[in-house]
C-alpha cells in the first residue's frame, strides 16, 4: 500500500522519557478552531483552523498533564480535565478561566457534554461518573456501576440516555431521568489495561439510532440504540485493536484509528473501507470537521494535522443531510430545564438543601414516562394525576405556559441547536448533474453544446456534442480511465477533471484541444495531496480550483502559468474569453444559514482583476448556476429561482431578471443552461427532479427574462419591464460606446443598435403616457415625456395629451420642449461662437447674446402653447438634422417634407376619442422607426472602414435628446 502523508506539526511536546501520551484534539462548531491539549503538558492549545501557521492560544490553569477535553454544542464553553484531578470552565475562543466546576480523587479521564450544553459529564480512574450542572456547577447525580477505570462517554443525541465503557471492555447505558442502569454489557470492547494512552471509546451515531463500539476482533460493533442488539459490524484491514472512532456529521461515514498505526475511512451503509492512511505513530484522537469535508488528527507524540477531502467528490458529501434531531423527550432539554418543565431538583440549592453537592440520589418524585409528550402531561394533569408534577400550583401554571411555547423555553438552546445545523455550500462545476441511473451523467451543458459520459466495465465513455452541428467542430469520443466528473467546454477545447479516489488514484486534469498543428496537443497534470474541485476554460487558458483553495493557471499548451492562494473555498467558477470570474466562500453562514458568498473577476491575458464584490442571493438559497451570457454579461441563479445579471448601474450592481416564482408551475423546476439579452434557456425538470436526464436528450425551454415588478396602479406592469429592459440595454451600450471612443474608435453597427433601441423606447414610454392619462397619473406623464429622444416622440406625446383633452398636460409638455429648445439652441451658438475663423481667429464674444436670443427668438416662435382644446399648429420641423453631404441634404429635405405634412394634420386630432389617440401613437411609431433611421444612417456612411469601425471619435452627441444636431 501507498503511504500517503498528512503533514503533522507539533502541538505538544512529547513525554520525557519517550513513552506515548494521550492527546486530545476537537473542532469548534463553525471550524474557526481547532483545541489540542495532552496529558505530557498542562497547556492547552487553541489553534486557528485558518492560519494553522499562526501563533496558537496557550492557557495554563492545569497543575499537570491535560488529560480529556470538551466544548459545549455551542462553542462557548471548554472543559478541562487534569491529572491533577480537576475539572475547569473557560469561555471560548478567549480561553478566560471560570471556574473549579469539580474535583476528583484520582486522574480524569474523560469529559462530555449533553446536547443542550447544560449537563457535563467527568470520569475516570475514580469510581463514578458525575453529572455536573454547568448553570450553577451542582452535581445532579453519581452513576456507579463500573469496575474499572471509566475511558469513553457518550450522550445519546436524543436525550435519553448515557453510554460509557472501561478500561476491562464493559459497556453501560443509563437511563438519565431515572440514573438506572438499562443495559450492562461486559467484555464486548478490548481490554486496555493500564496503559492510560489507550483508551476505549465509544460513540452515538448523528441520527442517535446505533451506537459504535470497538469490538474484540479489531472492528467496529454497531448496537442498537433501545434492545442494545448488535447490528453489525465494521471489519477491514486492522490488524490491531481501534483505539479512536468518529462519525461524519451526516452519519455516513466513521473514521477509526487503530493501534497498527492506521486510519480507515468508512461507508457505514456499505460497510466497506473507501480510503486509508498510515502514519509514523498512533493516532489517540481524531474529530471530523463539522461544516467540512476534513478530519483531524492528532498522534500519541503531541503532532496534528488536517486530512482534506476525506471523502472523495464523487460520493456523498460528510455534511449533506445532517439529521435534524427532534428529542423523544418532552422538550428535548436534559435535566437542567426542568425549571420550565418542572421544580429543579437541584439547579435550585433551596430545593436540594445540603444533598445537592453529594452523591446522593436525585429527591424522590415521579419522573415523567420517557415517550411522553406534552399533551400527555398536560392532559394527566388536568385529569387530577397530579403524581408526575410537583404540588406547586405557581409553578404548574408556568410549566403550562411554557408548553404552549416550546420555542421559548430555553431560546438560548433552540439557537444553538439550529446554529449547529449550518453548512456552508459545497463546491459544484455549473453544468454538472449527478450520476444517474444508467451511469450516465452531464459533466457539462451550456449554449456551446455538452460532455456526457457514460460509465461501462470500469471504465468510461465520454461524448462531446455541439448545439450547432454546423458551425462546432466533430470532436471524437474518447475512452475515460480517469473518472472524470467535472468538465468545461468552449469553442477551442475542452477540460476534464475528476477526485481524488483512494490512495493510488490521484486528482487529474486533463486538457483536450479540437483543432492543432501539433500531433499531441493533449495534455494532462496531476495533483498530489490535493483534489480538483471546480475546472474553467477561456481564450487559450485553462484555470483549475483545488482543495488546498488554490487556483492554479495554465495555458491551452499545458504550461503552469500562475497560482495563486484564495481567500476561501471555491464555490464554483466560469470563463468567457479572457474574463475568469469564480465564487468563494467569505465567511461562514449566518444564524438564518444564509450563504455568504464572494465573487471575483479576473483577466487572464493582463494578469489583473477587474471587479470583486460579494455574490447576493435570496434568503435561504444556494447558489445552483453561475456563468456568462451570450454578450458576456456575468449572471448567477439560486436554488429560489432568482436570475441576476451584473450591470454597471451604480458603480456595479446585480439586478435580478427573472423571478421562477412568477413562471413556473409548483411542480416545475428550472435547470439552467444558459441565457442572452432577452431569454434564459433552461430544462424543465419535475418535482423533486432538479436536474435533466441524459436521455432522452434533453430540449432547451426559452423563458423570457423579465424584472420582479411590484404591481403596478396602472396595470402597466408589461409596458414598465420593457421600459426598464430597453433602458438596461441602452446603459450597457453606451458604455461599450464609451469604451471604444476611449480607444479612438467608432462603431457605426453599435451606433445603429442604441439608435434602434431608443426608437423602441420612446414608443414604450408613448405607451405609457397614454396609460398614465387614462389612469389619471399626470405627474408620472410629466416624468415620463422628460425621458423621450427622438423630436418626433416629444411631439407625438402632445398630440397624443392633446387627443385626450388634457390641455394643461399639453401646456406643459409645450413647456418641457421650449426649455429642451433653448438648451438645444445655446449649445449650437456656442458651438459656432468657439469655433475659430479661416485666419485663426475667433468670432468676438460681444455677439454672443444678440445671437443667442435671435435664435431662441426664432425657434420659440414656431411654438405655440395652446389655450384651449385646439391643438397646437406646428408649421416646421422643431429639430433639423444637419447632414454631412449635399445627397444627405436633399433626402433630409423630403423627410422633413414628410414630417411637416404628418404635424400639420394635428388640428383634425380636436374632436377625437381615445381610440384615435391610440392610432396617433401608431401612426408616431412606424414615422419614426423609418425616418429617423434613414436620417441617422444617411449621417453615419461615409468614411467607414470595412469593418465598420472608424479610427476617428464618434459624432454623435452623449445625450441621446440631441441626435437630431449631428454635423
């Protein structure tokens, strides 16, 4: 076999005379630390899970060797025991010190804490395990019954029992409401003997269903949690007795350490041995990482160490679908509730008197039956059984309360239960579904086409299909010995990569170009110690994401590039050209397990990051899709059915597009494919099904992207997503304007397309005036007509408030154009007034004002302001365009013929309905969708160079308002 090393660093110094110690090693709840400790120093070390290089915390409040350690469910609390024979209390992650809770005759061997976090359990070479009240550190009970040494506690995770076992093999489970022993089972575990670095163990499954014990024949025994049956056992490659054991915190899978020096990770529910690792000494302890794919270890010489990504990728993650306990108990809380539940029998020293700090038995009183619920109690009581509570009316009345309100019996345990149950999002390669029946599976699907493999006689089949068979090369199959499960696909090529399997089988990845010079242009790396968790591919780079949150850079040849260290664990990642953007984790989950996620933009060919910020998403959602649109546009979509684009709008925004709340059926689920400027592209799955099957092929569904509008007064709500799409659109093309007249560049095809879009805008918000009219919304019409581009849409919106016998809204708009003109005519002026003479001088700035108010005065007069339903008679064209030729000239000359035909027939508009004001709003859209178009594209022809991009600046005015003053 193998060996495979996790790398070890010391923690404690090893014993004097060379013989092994016992080490402790425990995870907090959220994995920010990990808390050493050994019986050959009395430091105890708390380490920073993240910077394991750093400094670690020191506390030194024992006299000699730490011996056991134990932290409450919620991370607050650590416990200490000593040889010196003394337990103690600090807060955490400070480390301050509390208290002295206890004190024993002889070394302490082993500490625990109940789920609620209110009851802690010492033992060892002393006889009796004490269990201590942490509210007031009274000791509620001593349970005697074991002839040895006590090495291994456990509370059951529902509440009802305590398991222990000794150095002679015995195993005891406890009734904790009564202390009595119910099952005694003698010499099923190895004899330790003396030697206090070995130590029996025992533990509850998550779920608390079995219980796991060290067996005679170097295996694991299951039992059963009510009749203590054996269920069955775990035998593999141990040729020595187990010393340690832990479970996943999904409970399927158990780590276990042997004295050969060995640890095996196993699949409870196969009951088989997936991994193994050997080390250069025995491994004590070990705890699996609570929100983590890892588990660490700590060995008999004071060394620790982390093993990643114990479980491989392709299996079920360590901490996907942790059981949520529900207590069989009636509250779910242990003893030290019982002041909701019933008097305290000894959080309460009035109640106990002096026996409360002795071994003495809990006060003598009925205690509830152990399977029963609230009602029962309540319905009892009420019957006139007043035998199983107390003969306090004040309290029984409290207690009635309290069970009518289960959620505020004790809020700091209901948080803590519900905080422990967090778990941060694993990584995902956008594209991928799960292997299938069949062995078949997508390791990629987007707008490009798909990689399917189909695994047969151990081995794979891998199948690379173009969308448009056309256009996309014809890629071979090809034969996958690998086990590939994730990939990325673009135009040029394709990469593959799978996990990391066993200990023989390294993460691979492997590049496959579709077209080269060069005979093998195919290349392939291997990873050592670390797994590939997420691939990318762009414009001749590959990018891979590995467990060690590295992401490591090649080029499409194969050459290592770049690696750079990441803040947290990779989420997922997507590449388009030279833009590599990728998702990590920020931080840990907050309370309501929302994700906190944080997204970067990288470009790959300058070596530079373009944008960083955090991801959002809908409360209570993962994060299922992340990639680019077709126009390069970085999109992500959650588990709640949120689309989000990232725009430029206020210094880089993620707008939400499309809401599957709105569309879908509820037994509906849409698995993302893709999108574009207008669509999303998705599969139809049913419920529960979220992914697509292999085959039948599945077919692309076009949904049509849309903003999560409030609904609107109007009734408008079609009519204002479009306004908002077509002003979203307008945004980002002005920007990709804006950025190439940076480089002294101009795009007539780009020009047209804005154009284009502010002609459809203007006829959206014509629209919506009218809706604002007919529903009496004048004010929102004001703002509206203020938003027009184009002159004929300014005088379309008043003929059309004019149509509708609105003569103060016509006044108005009137108003609106008159200031529009004015600003028009002085920026022409004193564009003219600067502009110096054939002798290099300028025009004197004494005519400036004579100018400017002949202008102003001529322009202004063509306008007429009307005072009554009569519309206004506007002889002339308000805004010329100004053409470069004489040809341009004389077409503009008969549009404007055109143009002052179609205003001049206003006046007949007086004594119409609304009906006819919705054909002047059509007849203003087909006028300006073809004559503004000729004019624009009649201005923009000339000196254009094949590609349609001139190396001068752009002429077109910034305000799209002012079009019409191109020269």
């Amino acid at each position: 076999m193998k060996i495979r090393s996790v790398k070890l660093r010391e923690a404690h110094k090893a014993a004097s005379n060379g013989k092994p110690s016992f080490c402790s090693i425990l995870w907090d709840q959220q994995a920010y630390h990990i808390v050493t400790a050994s019986s050959s120093e009395s430091a105890i070390s708390i380490h920073d899970s993240l910077l394991p290089s750093s400094t670690p915390k020191i506390i030194h409040h024992h006299r000699e060797g730490v011996t056991a350690l134990a932290l409450s469910p919620n991370s607050t609390c650590l416990a200490s025991g000593s040889m010196d024979r003394s337990v103690k209390l600090y807060k955490f992650p400070g480390g301050e010190f509390e208290t002295n809770i206890t004190r024993f005759t002889l070394p302490i061997r082993i500490l625990g804490f109940n789920k609620s976090g209110s009851l802690l359990a010492a033992a060892g070479d002393d006889d009796g395990i004490k269990l201590i009240n942490t509210v007031d550190g009274s000791i509620a009970r001593v349970l005697k019954g074991h002839k040895g040494a006590v090495t291994g506690l456990a509370f059951d995770p529902n509440s009802e029992y305590l398991a222990s076992v000794d150095s002679n093999g015995t195993v005891i489970l406890w009734e904790l409401q009564s202390g009595s022993i119910i099952h005694n089972l003698k010499g099923i575990a190895p004899h330790t003997g003396s030697d206090p670095s070995v130590m029996n163990v025992l533990s509850w499954s998550p779920d608390g269903e079995t219980l796991a014990v060290p067996g005679l024949r170097n295996d694991v025994v299951m039992y059963d949690r009510d009749t203590a049956e054996k269920l069955f056992s775990l035998r593999g490659d141990h040729t020595q007795p187990i010393c340690s054991l832990s479970w996943s915190p999904n409970g399927k899978y158990m780590a276990t350490s042997s004295l050969d020096r060995q640890i095996l990770i196993w699949d409870v529910d196969q009951k088989l041995d997936i991994d193994r690792q050997k080390f250069d000494e025995r491994i004590c302890c070990m705890a699996w990482k609570p929100i983590g794919n890892a588990l660490a270890v700590i060995d008999v010489m004071g060394k620790y160490g982390v093993w990643e990504s114990v479980v491989p990728s392709s299996m079920k993650p360590p901490t996907e679908d942790i059981p949520k306990l529900q207590s069989r108990n009636s509250n779910g809380l242990l003893l030290f509730d019982e002041e909701d539940e019933e008097p305290s029998a000894h959080g309460n020293s009035s109640d106990l008197g002096e026996d409360s700090h002795h071994e003495s038995e809990i006060p003598t009183r009925k205690r509830l039956r152990k399977h029963s619920t609230n009602e029962e109690i309540l319905d009892e009581a009420d019957s006139g059984d007043l035998t199983l509570l107390p003969k306090l009316d004040s309290r029984k009345t409290s207690h009635r309360v309290k069970r009518d309100k289960p959620a505020n019996i004790d809020e700091g345990t209901v948080g803590s239960s519900i905080y422990s149950r967090l778990k941060q999002q694993e990584a995902f390669q956008p594209g991928a579904t799960p292997l299938q029946p069949g062995k078949k599976r997508f390791l990629c699907y987007n707008m490009l086409g798909s990689i399917t493999t189909f695994e047969h006689d151990g081995y794979s089949h891998i199948e690379i299909d173009f969308h448009d068979t056309g256009s996309g090369p014809r890629v071979p199959s090809m034969n996958d010995h690998f086990g590939f499960t994730m990939a990325a696909l673009d135009e040029n090529g394709s990469v593959f990569a799978n996990p990391r399997k066993g200990e023989k089988n390294m993460s691979t990845l492997m590049y496959r170009p579709f077209g080269s010079w060069a005979n093998n242009s195919e290349w392939s790396m291997r990873f050592d110690g670390e797994e590939v968790k997420v691939v990318a591919i762009g414009s001749r780079w590959v990018a891979a994401f590995t467990s060690l949150n590295y992401l490591r850079i090649f080029t499409d040849g194969g050459l290592q590039k770049h690696i750079l260290s990441l803040d947290g664990p990779v989420v997922t990642a997507s590449g388009f050209k030279d833009e590599l953007a990728f998702v990590t984790h920020s931080s840990t989950c907050l309370p309501s397990n929302d994700q906190m996620l944080e997204f970067r933009i990288l470009n790959i060919s300058n070596g530079t990051q373009l944008l960083r910020g955090c991801l959002p998403l809908t409360p209570g959602s993962h994060l299922t899709w992340f990639g680019y649109s077709e126009e390069g546009k970085l999109s992500s979509y959650d588990s709640k059915g949120v689309l989000r684009v990232f725009t430029s709008q206020y210094g880089g925004s993620w707008v939400p597009l499309f809401s599957a709340n709105k569309e879908r059926k509820s037994d509906e689920n849409y698995w993302v494919a893709g999108l574009n400027a207008n669509k999303l592209f998705c599969v139809i799955c049913r419920s529960p099904e979220s992914y697509p099957q292999v085959t039948p092929k599945p077919v692309l569904t076009l949904l049509n992207l849309s903003f999560p509008l409030a609904l609107s007064d109007l009734g408008a709500e079609a009519l204002e997503n479009e306004f908002m799409m077509n002003d979203m659109h307008l945004k980002q093309i002005h920007g990709r304007m804006e950025e190439m007249a940076l480089l002294g560049l101009y795009d007539t095809e780009l020009d047209d397309e804005a154009f284009s879009i502010e002609a459809a805008q203007d006829r959206c918000i014509l629209r919506l005036i009218a809706s604002c009219c007919n529903g009496d919304k004048l004010v929102r019409a004001t703002e509206l007509v203020k938003l027009l581009s184009l002159e004929k849409s300014v005088k379309g919106a008043i003929k059309l408030v004019t149509a509708l016998k609105l003569p103060n809204l016509a006044e108005r708009f009137n108003a609106i154009l008159e200031e529009r003109l004015l600003n028009e005519t002085k920026g022409t002026v004193e564009t003219t007034l600067s502009r110096p003479t054939s002798n290099g001088s300028v025009l004197p700035n004494v005519a400036t004002s004579d100018t400017l108010n002949s202008a102003v005065k001529a322009k202004t007069s063509e306008v007429t302001v009307p005072c009554s339903l009569k519309a206004p008679i506007l002889s002339a064209t308000l805004f010329t365009k100004k053409l470069k030729s004489e040809g341009a000239k004389s077409n503009s000359g008969k549009q404007e013929d055109k143009q002052t035909s179609g205003v001049n027939e206003t006046p007949k508009l007086h004594n119409t309905n609304v009906a006819d004001a919705k054909n002047a709003v059509s007849l203003i859209k087909v006028e300006s969708s073809l004559e503004t178009n000729q004019h624009f594209k009649s201005s923009n022809n000339q000196n254009v160079k094949p590609g349609g991009v001139n190396q001068v600046p752009s002429n077109r005015p910034s305000n799209p308002f002012l079009k019409s003053s191109i020269k």
